[in-house]
C-alpha cells in the first residue's frame, strides 16, 4: 500500500482595470528551448517505488447532468470523493486544459481562445508553457506518463516544428493524440512520433481505441515496477455526440432535463441575453434529441472507466492508484433559452464533475470547499512527491481529502475565479457558434458556495445567490449594497490579476 495522501510529506508552494473584464496581458513565459527532444526516464529508486500511480480521466464537454448515466463512474464517487464546488478556469477546451495542465489561470497562460494570435496550441507551444507542465513534474521525478487522446485545439498529428518528426510535448513517454478526430472515426493519431490513420470500423471507435491503449500502459507500467501517471482525454461527448456503434439505439425516448431556467430568461438579465425569445419547437425537439446522443456517446467512457479499473486490479495496483475524473468544461443545453453551448458563468458551463479514488481518500467523501482545475496539477505534483512549481496559481487538494476543514484549519480559498475572452466565432473553431447572441461577452467571474458575481466588458453584471436561486433565474446585481459592490469588485480584480499561488491564494480568500 502506498503512503497516503494526507502522509506525503512534500510541501506545497502555496482586469488590467478594475471592473472591467478585458483580455487581459499575460504573464511571461519560459523562453521556448531550441530542442523539443523527449527526455530520458529518471532511474528507478526506492522512493519512486512508494508513491501512488495516477489515471486521469478527462472528457469534452461533459456536463453534470450526465452523472446519473454513468454507473461506474458513481461507482467510482463512492469508493472515493466529489468536489461539490468544483470549477474550471474558462468553459472553453483550451483555455481550461491549458490551466490544468500548467496549473495556471488564462490571464496567465495567455491561452484565452480556442486558436488564433490568443490561444489554441501553437501560441500554448510558442510560449513555451509545455516546459512546465504537470507531465513534465511527473517524468522528473521518476513517473512513466502517458497521454492518449485529445491535446489542445489546434494540435494535429502531423505537426511538426522545423522539420523532423510529427511533435510530442516534453514530459510525455508515451503519446498518442489527434487533431479533428471529433466523429470519432476515420481520424489519425500521432503514436509517438509516427501518424496512423484509423477508420470506420465498429473497432476504430476513438473512445474504445483509446481504452485498449490505456489498459495496454497500464499492464506493462505495473510489470515494469516503476510508477506511472496516464492521461486519457476523450473526445466524447463533444459535437456531434457520436457514440459507438453498439450504443447507438440506447435510451429510446430519453429527453433532455429541464429546471426552471430551461427556456426562461433571468429576472433582470444581462443586456446579451435580455432579448432572447422563446426557444422553438424544432430547438426544443433537437436539443431532446442531443441529449439523448450525449447519453448514448459517454456510454463507452463509463465502459472504458470500468475496464481501466478492472486492468489495475488485474495489474495488481488498484490499491496504490489514484483514479481521477472530470471534464475540462459544462454545457448547457436550453437553459436561459441559449442553444446548446458553453462559455457562460452560468453553473451548467464551469461548474463540472471532479471525482477522486485511491490510497488515502475517504469513501463517500464529499468535499465542499471551492477547487479550480488549477489545481490539478499542484496535486499530482504532491502526489508524486515532486516539487510544486512555482510560478503555478493553484494549490494541491490532498489535504481535503481527510475530511478536515481547510477553511478552519490552512485558509482555503472561498472563491474561484472564471474568465472568458472573446466569444467564439471563427468558423474552423470546433466550438464556433454560428449565432452570436448565444455567446457572451468578455467576462470575469467570482464563485462561492454562496453566488456567482460577473463583471462584463459592456459594464453590465449579474449576482446570483446559490442557496436561494440554485438555478440562476433571478438576477440581483442591481439591489445590491454600494459598499458590497465595491468589495466584490476588488477581489474579482485581486483574482483575475493575481500570479502565483501565493498571491492568487491570497486573493481567493478575500471574499465571502
């Protein structure tokens, strides 16, 4: 058994106006190395033999209205904790992978779009923020890291930088990621430096390629005796919801959920959204029908995590493994009368699942305190008993995981920030919203337990009390108290501002 997580004893680092939601300046980067080789493993010791192996699960788009249809990622829940109040960075792909692979917030990664001059991969890479990423911690401290599946919008298989092979980031031994591999069939994947094209098989179904590869690593890692961290970051259920052939009648007559926000504007809404009409009928009938694809298509991740759990036990490791779930951002579906989408502060979009089991976490828990995907990395770094990187805005989770309360016992942050730049509405973005009035404008956002307040561009805000209005219908920005509006302003300054884990620390805590 490996040492638990609340007994690893490595310690963790802990608006250009205000306002204003702008894109704001990103921070520096490292400067980009000449040489993208991949680096030779660290040699196996005594201490690499003792920390716990990790499997990350990330999925696109995947909503929490969708954990009821996923019976062994439940399963998964209560062998081992959820985060209540868990949110990412930006509901959008890159921004947020970004932030969970450097453990940084968007106005300092600088990765604030899908693609373009600010954001998507090629600025992720000219900015050199693959140099300090949570695989490149693992790999030096002695972990075998594999990632399979979705990268970063605007990779593809056979990019490659001054000549030479198709690229892999650094702190990756083994690698296989696409690029528009969303139907999931007839895709290629880069397999460690070399292309392969796929098909239309019942057997090329991504999700299921994906799984073999992953239960493959997994097998030889374990008879290898050194520890390993695997990523697989499925395409499923982003548009257009494929799901494997042998799912793809399931759940006949299954429609979406509808809360009181389903086609209903908020009380006193924000001026892009005050006009929107009643959504139509043909909407209605086809955002039901979506659902139900959505429902159809996760069916081989909820399979997949099974059998990677299955692979462990098999392998002998299950019990020195931390299996992690999640999505790298929500989606809503007729809530507010918007088609379906993301990239609002809306709790269907940021708001996602986070689900963690392993050697040291409580079965059952349920944590509540506010975590970010920041915040990822820091953990598997602490995890792994690599030093955290400094220049990181996160901070480890592990010691939430024995139902102690950090806001009482180390100053927990009370509230997560979300930002959103630009909306997207360039046509080779995979997320391109053809109706522009469904997406928002630059925004930044505060979350706690207790409401959501957002700052837009256009001036406009909106303030949400969660306990009273769960489902966001009643807009009260406007009643509020000068002096608490002032108080709200500076800490969302603070936060979407703030560098480092120090300072973004201590900005999170300075609002309740």
């Amino acid at each position: 058994m490996v040492t638990t997580l609340i007994r690893l004893t490595v310690a963790v680092s802990l608006l250009i106006t205000t306002g204003c939601a702008t894109v704001k300046a990103p921070a520096a980067a490292p400067s980009p190395s000449p040489s993208h080789a991949r680096e030779s493993p660290t040699p196996i010791t005594e201490t690499t033999k003792t920390r716990p192996n990790i499997v990350f699960v990330l999925t696109d788009d995947l909503s929490d209205d969708l954990l009821p249809y996923l019976p062994n990622v439940l399963a998964l829940q209560k062998d081992g904790a959820s985060f209540a109040n868990y949110t990412v960075t930006d509901s959008l792909c890159c921004p947020s992978r970004a932030s969970i692979l450097t453990g940084r917030y968007p106005h300092n990664t600088g990765i604030v779009k899908n693609n373009g001059s600010d954001g998507g991969f090629r600025l992720f890479h000219s900015r050199a923020e693959e140099k300090s990423t949570f695989a490149t911690d693992l790999h030096a401290a002695g972990y075998r890291t594999a990632f399979y599946g979705k990268y970063m919008n605007e990779y593809f298989p056979r990019i490659t930088f001054g000549g030479g092979t198709p690229y892999v980031p650094p702190g990756w031994d083994e690698w296989a990621a696409g690029g528009d591999a969303y139907d999931g069939f007839n895709y290629e994947l880069n397999e460690n430096g070399k292309v392969r094209t796929y098909g239309s098989r019942p057997q090329d179904y991504l999700t299921d390629v994906l799984s073999a590869k992953a239960q493959r690593f997994i097998t030889a890692s374990a008879a290898a005796g050194r520890p390993f961290m695997l990523e697989v970051a499925t395409y499923t259920p982003h548009l257009p919801y494929v799901p494997a052939p042998r799912d793809a009648h399931g759940f006949p007559g299954l429609t979406s959920p509808k809360n009181s926000a389903y086609d209903t504007v908020p009380e006193d809404a924000p001026p892009w959204l005050a006009g929107h009409p009643p959504l139509p009928t043909w909407l209605k009938k086809h955002i039901d029908d979506s659902f139900r694809k959505r429902v159809q298509s996760i069916q081989s991740v909820d399979l997949m995590v099974s059998e990677l759990r299955a692979t462990l036990t098999r392998a002998g490791v299950a019990d020195d493994t931390v299996v992690v779930f999640s999505s790298d951002n929500g989606y809503h579906m007729g809530e507010h009368r918007l088609n379906p989408g993301k990239m609002t502060a809306f709790e269907s979009d940021i708001k996602v699942p986070l689900i963690a089991a392993g050697p040291g976490i409580t079965a059952g828990l349920v944590v509540e305190e506010p975590v970010e995907n920041i915040d990822l990395r820091p953990t598997f770094a602490q995890l792994a008993g690599a030093p955290v990187a400094a220049q990181i805005d996160g901070r480890s989770v592990t010691g939430l995981l024995d139902g102690t309360t950090p806001a009482e016992a180390d100053g927990w942050r009370t509230a997560a920030l979300i930002e959103h730049s630009d909306p997207a509405t360039d046509p080779k973005d995979p997320d391109y919203n053809q109706d522009s009035e469904n997406v928002p404008p630059s925004y930044d956002a505060l979350r706690t337990r207790a409401f959501t307040y957002v700052e837009y561009v256009d001036g406009s805000r909106e303030y949400y009390d969660h306990r009273s209005d769960p489902d966001q219908m009643l807009n009260l920005a406007s009643g509020l108290d000068p002096e608490r509006v002032t108080e709200l302003r500076e800490a969302l300054h603070a936060l979407n501002t703030c560098a480092g884990a120090t300072a973004c620390g201590a900005a999170g805590r300075s609002i309740r």
